[in-house]
C-alpha cells in the first residue's frame, strides 16, 4: 500500500509538472496577442513547483494529499479553461482532463474517483461557460464523456485487479501477500497504540488423507466449507488468510490471548473437520515474522502432543 501511495504521489507530481512547463512555455512564447500570459506564468509556476514538491515527498504524502491535488489540479484546468482565449484553447483540455480522471480512477477506491471525475467534469465545464468564446457544445460535451466513461472502465478494471491480486481463488479469503501486508499494518498500530494483538496459525490435520482418498475436488470443497464457515464468524476488524496449502492464519485486533482462545472456539463449533491451531500475541519489538514464528513453534508443540496423547 506504501508503494502504490508513493507511485501514485510521483505520477501525479509528473502530471503537475509536465502541465506547468507547458504552461510556462505558453507564456514566454505567447501564440496569440492575447493570450492570458499572467494566468499562465501564474499556472505554470504552481504546475512546476507543485510538481518538484509531490515529487520530494512522494513518500511521506498520505492519501488526502493526493485526494487534495486532484482537486486542485481540477480548479487550475477551470482557470486556464476560463481565461481562453479561443475555443480550440478549452477544448484542447480534454487530455489534461482524460489523464486526471484515469489517475484517480487507477489509483483512488471506485466510489471515490467517480466523485473526483464529477468534480472534474463540473470544474472545467463551469471554466468552460466562463470562457469568452463559445466553446462548441458537441465538441466539449464529447469530451467531458470520454473522461468520464475512460474513468468509469479503469476504475471498475482497477478494482477487479487488486481483488483478484489480493484474494485467493479457491477460497476468496486474503492470500498470503495481501494477509502480510494488512497484518503488519496491524502490527504497526498495536505498537503505536499499545492494543493487544494476537495472531493464530491453523493446520487441518489429515487434509492429505482426504485429497488421497476422495480426490482433489472433495479437497477444494472441504476448504471452501471451512472458510465460509470461519468467514461467518470473523468480527469487521479481523483478517483470515490462506498461508500455504492447508495452513490458514489469523490476525485479531485489540484481543489478548484469552480472547483468542475463546473466538477460536467458536470458530471450531462450525465445522466438525479437525484442526490444530497454534498462538501468539504481538509483544513490545515485534516483527511479523517473530510472533508467526512464536505462533508456528505453539502449533507444532500441540501436534507433538496429540501424536504422543
């Protein structure tokens, strides 16, 4: 998620910036007697500079920021837009327009992006009115539809992929990469806020047993069952993972151990497949991978003892 904000934070500084030249360019060279060289020695300097300051701190930016410089890249395209001075200077907009909305649509949730791309679209049309000359209709309104319906694909395609990317297939539970990565999220928090937080590797035991003797099919439903089931019982804040074959793993905020033991009883009344679990709760200088390892080594003690029992 840090990567995705810091790529997003440097592509949008490249919008900034490679608007703002072009703005500057426009102003030194003015292709028109008339042309609103003010306005674009104004525009392009906050482009040029806006564009180097998202780039310098593209890492530390949270996402309000990059929420906030869409907005205002929208405001600035309905100045320029409003201080044409020809009809083909507004409508020549539309790539600006088409690059933003495709921006917050790759990058932004989908119901956020199509609240940006109605702004966008109401910014630059209220510019457009604005303007002197009388802007085509058809040729604007043209315009302001591909922005809007190229938005709408890319965002729906956006979404489509990172569920895809983040969920595992066979059971539709978070896998591994997508488990970690919200997991350390957590880890980060209850270190920040000193909340508990306790993790749980689950083994089914036998899984081989039943793919050997009913075939990988009855396999595929057996943990398609006991997912679904688990699911029903998960609290908003939980996360459950698939973590390889057969091993599933949980995160569960703000619970100690007690509290885990207790929720993992519930979730074994949901199915009568058995299974071992092993747990650990997050302590003071924690990494993810020491309180797994902690949770793994519980899980393997409770496997030596059944097999001894």
């Amino acid at each position: 998620m840090h990567s995705e904000r810091r790529t997003a934070a440097v592509l949008l500084a490249v919008l900034y910036a490679v608007s703002g030249v072009l703005c500057l360019v426009a102003a030194a060279w003015p292709m028109r007697p008339d042309s609103p060289v003010e306005v674009l020695w104004v525009l392009g300097t906050v482009g040029t500079v806006g564009g180097v300051a998202l780039r310098m701190f593209a890492g530390r930016l949270p996402w309000w920021a990059l929420h906030a410089g869409v907005v205002l890249a929208g405001l600035l395209i309905a100045v320029l837009a409003w201080n044409a001075v020809t009809a083909v200077g507004v409508v020549s907009l539309g790539p600006v327009l088409i690059s933003l909305g495709l921006f917050a649509a790759h990058f932004f949730p989908l119901a956020a992006a199509r609240v940006h791309v109605v702004l966008l679209a109401g910014l630059s049309t209220a510019g457009a009115l604005a303007a002197e000359p009388d802007v085509p209709f058809l040729q604007w309104l043209t315009g302001v539809v591909s922005v809007v319906a190229l938005a709408e694909v890319q965002g729906r395609l956006a979404r489509s992929l990172r569920t895809a990317a983040a969920t595992d297939p066979l059971t539709g539970v978070a896998n591994r990469r997508a488990w970690e990565a919200e997991a350390e999220r957590n880890l980060a928090r209850a270190a920040r806020t000193g909340e508990p937080l306790s993790f749980a590797l689950l083994d089914l035991d036998r899984f081989k047993e039943v793919n050997d003797r009913d075939g990988h099919g009855a396999g595929d439903a057996l943990l398609r069952d006991l997912t679904s089931g688990w699911s029903r019982r998960l609290r908003r804040a939980d996360l459950l993972g698939r973590y390889g074959g057969d091993e599933f793993v949980l995160c569960l905020p703000a619970t100690d151990a007690h509290g885990a033991w207790e929720f993992l009883e519930q979730l074994e009344a949901t199915h009568d497949f058995a299974w071992t679990v092993g747990v650990a709760t997050a302590r003071e200088g924690d990494t993810l991978r020491t309180v797994l390892d902690r949770a793994d080594a519980d899980l393997y003690l409770k496997k030596r003892r059944s097999r001894t029992a």
